[in-house]
C-alpha cells in the first residue's frame, strides 16, 4: 500500500499499531480480522490490499493508465497476482516457513511447489520480450511484484530468469525503495540492541 502511494505521489501519514490493537473492537470495525493493513481516507475505510492498491490507482495515472481497454488489463493482472498466483505462494511458503517439520507438511510439499511451479511457468512464459506484464508498469506489476516477494526465503525465481529480472526491475524502482526503508525504519528503530 506504501509503495502504491509513493508510485502515485500521493501524501500519507502511517499509523503503526501492535498486535495487541489489532484485537481490539475499534479495530476489527475497521478491519474484521484483524489484519493490516487498513487504509483510511476522508470517512473512507478500506481493507484488503488488493482493494487498497486498485483504490489508490484508480487515482493515478502512475498506476492505472487512462485507456479503457489498458484500465481493464490492469485491473485483471491486480486479481491474478492475488488470486492466480498469492495462493499458491502463500501455501507453499506457509509448508516451508511455519509447518517444515511436521510429517503431513513434508508429504504436501512436492504436490504444492509442482503447483506453484507451474503458475511460475505460466508467468514466465507470459513475461517473455516483456519489461512489465502490460506495455508499461502498472498496479498490476505493484501487485505481482508484491506477491513474488512473499518468495525471498527461497530460490524459486532464480529457476525463472525472465521472472527474477522482472522483480528485480519492479523492487529497483525508486518508490520501491523509498516505501521499504520507510516500513523497515520502525523495527530498526525498535529492534534490541545487538540485532
């Protein structure tokens, strides 16, 4: 969503919280379970960030061009990366990152990166002679970019070329940039002496 704002030029003020305000009934009215982020905006409250970045794009020409048909494309690639793709990365990831040593994890792993494999492929496949998945960056590269990301423990795009120099294009951009130092900046700031 950061990034979004930034590739926009849009102003924003952050609001951190913790896990414990995300349990509290102030907050699930505005997100109702209890996940970040949640985007406010002029008596507007939105979730999902999905919903969020197609929001804020639908107020940049940065991100969502102005041309019906290129608006169109744009919207299906923000919906493929979340429902095309996120899903299988996050069941992947989810097996490697927090299930690894349970025996049921070991047994569906093989099935779920053949899964997200072959999604990878059908990407990469896609991407060939291509710089973004349309003629130009757009929030569908924000959010594919996005959904690549969840990846980094593993070396999954590297058996992708076209797909790993496409992220990499995507995460050299200067808003990238700008919106990462700025969500690492509080942990570092917060993070115990020695880390």
């Amino acid at each position: 969503m950061r990034w979004a704002l930034d590739e926009a030029g849009l102003p924003y003020e952050e609001r951190l919280i913790g896990f414990e305000d995300q349990k509290t009934e102030s907050y699930r009215r505005m997100q109702p379970f209890g996940q970040v982020p949640v985007y406010e905006e002029d008596g507007l409250v939105l979730f999902e960030s999905g919903a969020i970045v197609l929001h804020i794009a639908e107020k940049s020409e940065a991100l969502m061009p102005s041309e019906p048909n290129a608006r169109a494309r744009t919207k299906t690639w923000i919906f493929a990366a979340l429902n095309s793709l996120e899903q299988h990365v996050q069941n992947y990831t989810s097996l490697d990152l927090f299930f690894a040593k349970e025996e049921w994890a070991k047994q569906r792993r093989p099935s779920a990166l053949e899964t997200l494999q072959g999604r990878l492929q059908d990407l990469a496949r896609w991407m060939e002679g291509r710089e973004y998945l349309e003629e130009r960056f757009t929030a569908g590269d924000l959010m594919m970019s996005s959904v690549l990301r969840i990846m980094r423990h593993t070396e999954l795009l590297a058996k992708y070329p076209v797909l790993a120099a496409y992220h990499q294009r995507c995460e050299a951009r200067p808003a990238f940039q700008k919106a990462l130092a700025a969500q690492m900046a509080p942990f570092a700031k917060n993070a115990p002496p020695g880390m």
